[in-house]
C-alpha cells in the first residue's frame, strides 16, 4: 500500500485541518503519499484530488473549516454512485481512505465498503460529539468555547436590563453542546434531547415566575438544543413570554459554532486521531473508527459508532439540574426563615 487518500465529510468542524496535518506528516515519515479528495464522498465520484505534501500543511493547524472543502452528498446512497467512487479510488491507486467525519459520514463509509476492498478508517469529526465509541470528537470543545463565550455576551446584556434570553445551540438529536454549554454558562435552566421527562411549558414558565420574584434585577438564561421544541425557539420564547407576562428574547446561536480556530484541546486531540489513524493503516486495520476513550487511542469497529447511542455523562447532567435547583431551593428557605 503505498497512497492513502483523505476526506473531510458533512458539517466541517474546528480541528480538521490539524488532523489533515497530522495524517500527511505521519504518511510522509512512512514513505506513503497522500491525495485528498475536496468536497468529501461527492469529490471521489467526480475526481477532485489534489496531492497533500508536508509543505502545504505549515500553516493549516490553526486554522477552522476544512482545505479539503466538504459537502453533504446523499446520492452515495445509491449503489451505482458508491461503486463510481471505488472505481475513481482503484484508478489512483489508493490503498487506504481516511474519513474524517460524524455518524452520516461513516454511513457512507461503511457502505462503499461493500465496494470497495480497499482499508477505511474513520476519525470522529463533529462537533455534536454524538459518535459512540470515543469520549469526545474533534470541533466540539471548540464549539462549546464558542458557545459559552456568546453566552457570557449575552449574559452581561441581559444582567444589564434583568432579560430572560432563550439561546440555542446546535447538537442535531443530540444534548452534548447543549449540557456543557449550560454548566459552562451558568444557565438558570436547560432543555436538551435526553431529559426524561421534558420540562414542560408550564414547568418553565413557572421558574421564571420565581426567578423573577426572588431576584427582579437578574437575568434568565435557558440554554435550548436545537430541533427540540415544536416551532423551533421563536415559538417556544413567544408561548413562555404570553405563559409568564415577561418579554422572553431568542437567541439560536446558529453556524458561528462550527466557524473559529480550533482551541488546544481539539488541535492535540486532532492530530493524536489524525497519527493513529496512519498508524492503522500501517497495522492492517480496517473499517474502523480511530477514538479515544479515557486518554487512550482505540479502534471502534465503524457501524458500531452510529448504531449505538452515546449516552450523556449522567453527572453532567445532574451537576446542571442540581445548580439550578439550588437557585430555586436556597431562595425557597430564605422566605421560609
């Protein structure tokens, strides 16, 4: 095996471009080439390549998105598109595809193995870190820095006129921006995919009621996971707002998550995914995910990363719902005292 080639997949996530670094860097210290292909599955089908030498990526690490481009491309799907790209790779020679990406892009993964005899490995790239089998995915602390930094902006307005702000974080179907960004923020309340049950509108109208008696020059931040609410969070901040009698303002944060430098955390953890993933290919390793689980590298067998469901750390979660409690409860004895 003497080339590998690379894609970066779906929603571009901060940290990518390290691990593209990491990949040519540690193939180059093993006498093998490496071509990426830009725009992800749909740039094999239509062969855009270009060559990744060690002196394109001097200054790439630092930087967010992806030099590779990607795209969503779900004609992959579509056995006859799938096998296009198998003929496209035969045709460069390519022993071996990195694919750096979240759980649609293991997806197509594991179904152009059934084209394809060629080695593929996964490197979890999302910032929703919804991928089981790896305790944290590249992009997402990024992502939660960049979500907890607006808050803290929001917040310092809302204090200033005692506002009650609905901001909404991305996560897709899953809680893991929403939990941290919340803990990180100080949020007075949370709503996230995974609590059992979900608070419900009168649940939350009638907190902010308390909030609003107990201290009524303070601000109010409920953290909301997108896709959550029906009507998205303009309709949940118009209901709370007609439930409480208190202008309730939406603030969905949106692709500024996605965009920025990568911070420390997922610069090291890129480039420790983007080696090993060389490392694999070197061992023989095949459709697998390269993660890592309590400080260690491991290898994920690839279905199994979109098949299971990754749980959140359940004492997050009780670490946010027992703050916000606190607000309430130590306000409840100081009226009762």
């Amino acid at each position: 095996m003497e080339k590998i080639a690379v894609i970066t997949s779906g929603g571009d996530a901060p940290g990518m471009n390290a691990c593209i670094r990491a990949i040519v860097m540690t193939a180059d210290q093993n006498d093998l080439e490496v071509i990426g292909f830009g725009h992800g599955y749909r740039g094999i089908v239509e062969d855009l390549n270009q060559p990744l030498r060690p002196n394109d990526m001097r200054l790439v690490s630092q930087r967010g998105g992806t030099i590779l481009l990607s795209s969503r491309f779900p004609e992959f799907k579509q056995d006859k598109i799938a096998k296009q790209a198998a003929t496209v790779l035969d045709q460069h020679g390519v022993g071996a595809l990195i694919v750096i990406g979240g759980d649609g892009s293991f997806r197509g993964a594991s179904h152009l193995a059934r084209f394809w005899q060629g080695q593929i490995i996964g490197i979890p790239g999302t910032i929703d870190n919804d991928l089981a089998g790896t305790d944290t995915t590249i992009g997402f602390a990024t992502a939660v820095d960049t979500a907890m930094e607006a808050i803290d902006r929001i917040r310092e307005t809302a204090e200033a006129m005692a506002r009650v702000f609905l901001i909404e974080v991305m996560g897709r179907h899953a809680g893991f921006i929403g939990l941290h960004a919340a803990i990180a923020g100080s949020a007075e309340a949370m709503l996230v995919p995974e609590l059992e049950p979900q608070p419900k509108l009168a649940d939350l109208a009638d907190n902010i009621r308390r909030a609003r008696k107990a201290y009524p020059d303070s601000s109010y931040i409920i953290v909301v996971s997108e896709n959550l609410w029906p009507g998205g969070i303009d309709e949940l901040s118009r209901a709370l707002g007609q439930a409480t009698g208190v202008t309730c303002h939406a603030a969905p944060l949106g692709h500024i998550q996605r965009g920025g430098r990568p911070n420390a955390q997922d610069r090291i953890l890129s480039m420790q995914l983007g080696q090993s993933a060389v490392h694999a290919i070197l061992d023989g390793s095949r459709t697998v995910m390269i993660g890592i689980e309590q400080g260690h590298v491991v290898q994920v067998p690839l279905h199994l990363t979109f098949q299971r469901d990754k749980p959140l750390d359940q004492r997050l979660v009780d670490l946010q719902l027992g703050l916000q409690q606190i607000n309430f409860a130590s306000n409840d004895a100081r009226e009762s005292a």
